[in-house]
C-alpha cells in the first residue's frame, strides 16, 4: 500500500489565553497493541515541544509481540515512562537499559540514532505507560545523538497531590532532564476529590492526559482516552480527583516553528526527510551505525512522496 501523500502544514497556533479544549485521542497501531494517540492531534499538533503523545495499556504482557524492532528518529527527542511492567532499550550509539516503572530513559535523537524497544515479559502483570517525543528547536536540531537514564526522579507535594517531576519544574521540585526549550512534564496521583490549585508558568501553554482514575481539571471530567488542552497564560490550575486518578501534565514555552511530524521523524525540510529514508534504507551505517545486542531486522521506512 503506498504511504498517504503528506500535506505540509505549520501547527496550529498557541492559543493565546487559558483555554479547555477537549481532543478524543486517535486509536493507532504500534507493533501489535492498540495505543491512544493524543499528539499530534490535527488540531493541536504541539504542546511546547511536545509533539507526540502516546498512551498504552495497560494490557497483559504478550510476550515478544509487544516488541518495537529497530527503527530510526531524528530531530527529536523520546521518553517512556512506565505505570507498570518493564521494557530493555538498546539503540545505536550502545546504550542497553532496563526501564522500569519510577524511572526515566531519556533519548535524543538528535541528526539520527537507531533503537529498539522490548517489553521484557519475566515478571508478567501488564504493560501500561506512556511513550512521549520533544521536538528539538531549529538550532539544536542536528545534535548528537545521546541516551540518559534516571533510576530515580524528584517528587513535589502539591497540596497533598503527589508529583513526580519527569522534566523541567512543578511545585519547586526540578528534574536534572536535560531539555533544548523550556518545558515541563510530571505524572500526579490524585488521592481524593479535595479541590487543589497546582501552581502554573504563565509564559507555558500546557495539556493534561489522564492514565489511570479520573480527575477533574478545570472542572472537566477527564479518563483515559482525552487530551485536555490549557492554552497559555495559567498562574494555576484546578484539580481535583473524580474519585481518584493519576494523570500527566505536559507544557512548555510555545515552540513557534513549522515542526514537521511523519512517520519517527521530526523536520522542517522535505529534502532532508528524503536523505534520512535514504540512509535508513540502504542502510548508511555512518549515520545509522546497528544496534549492538538486536538481531532482528530494521523496521523498513515508508518511502516520503510529499
Ligand atoms: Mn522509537
């Protein structure tokens, strides 16, 4: 089947002024689980830089079925962050690590790494997580590429809702993430349905994407399955469980650039989207050197015909 033929289209705007826009996420394929797709939306393509949402499970572990193979980004940069169950990361510049749930594996792709992500199936349960990309802003586009792991993260107690800070600042607790734009990223438990105002970055726009429960954000009731958009200029937000959840906070500063999204890229320019399918393909190993310990193949790339 050939590939849809892409429309290049800059992101909507950031709204300007607090907002509560409410996206139903996608159902999309990866590997062979289902996933809620909550960035890109059509309509809200970026929060910050944060430019791909993912959701999964939580779904017994099957096994190697709910392995990713090897498969190449450029020009952003990749986090997963586990509820439950444990997957092993290997990637092209030599990085093996276990992930489990509390800790953050922290990917820049940069001007191109390879890797491959295995659901690792020894201790059962169910796999349930979150798979995010950043966007890397024009000048830093090109970086190197790097992988970072934390085995552990600040939490802050925002009024009795507990908030591990995965990137950036939230309730004056900052995480030692590297980012290349200001951002900020947490995953909150929400033990009750007291009502509690969690302090905000006005210059931030933000969105909200509940994992488990349900909770209230600005009177909305929100459950897995909607992304919730915030605009900008927010000193505070209202949460409060619906009994209970735990959701994540996504923001940053307005990323104002024509950032391009097709297939595990991330660009600006059709010529270089030809390139990196170029070298994924033939396969150039200067660029996309193979993954040490991963014996399988190379997921091929869709041909670009924007
Ligand atoms: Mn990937």
């Amino acid at each position: 089947m050939a590939p849809k033929r892409f429309r290049i289209k800059p992101p909507p705007a950031p709204a300007d002024g607090p907002v509560t826009l409410r996206y139903p996420s996608r159902r999309a394929s990866v590997g062979a689980g289902v996933v809620r797709r909550a960035l890109p939306h059509p309509h809200r393509r970026l929060i910050g830089a944060w430019c791909f949402l993912d959701h999964f499970g939580p779904t017994p572990v099957r096994g190697d079925r709910d392995d990713i193979g090897v498969h190449p980004h450029i020009g952003l940069q990749t986090v997963t962050w586990l509820l439950s169950g444990e997957m092993l990361h290997l990637d092209s510049i030599g990085s093996r690590q276990r992930i489990r749930p509390g800790q953050l594996s922290w990917m820049t792709a940069g001007r191109g790494i390879a890797h491959a992500e295995l659901a690792q199936t020894a201790g059962g349960g169910s796999l349930h997580g979150v798979q995010l990309w950043v966007a890397l802003p024009g000048a830093h586009r090109r970086t190197a590429p790097g992988f970072v792991h934390h085995d552990s993260l600040p939490v802050a107690d925002l009024d009795g809702a507990q908030a591990t800070v995965l990137v950036g600042e939230l309730g004056g607790v900052r995480a030692a993430t590297h980012t290349f734009s200001p951002l900020v990223g947490a995953d909150i438990t929400v033990p009750d349905r007291r009502r509690r105002r969690i302090t905000l970055r006005p210059d931030f726009e933000h969105g909200a994407v509940v994992l488990e429960g349900a909770v209230s954000i600005e009177g909305e009731h929100l459950t897995p399955g909607t992304l919730l958009y915030l605009g900008t200029q927010r000193r505070a937000l209202a949460v409060q469980g619906a009994p209970a959840g735990r959701w994540m906070l996504v923001g940053g500063a307005p990323l104002r650039e024509d950032v391009l999204i097709w297939w595990n890229y991330v660009f600006r320019d059709p010529e270089e989207v030809r390139d990196v399918v170029a070298d994924w393909n033939r396969p150039n190993r200067l660029r996309f050197p193979d993954v040490p310990g991963y014996t399988g193949p190379r997921i091929p790339s869709p041909e670009w015909n924007g």
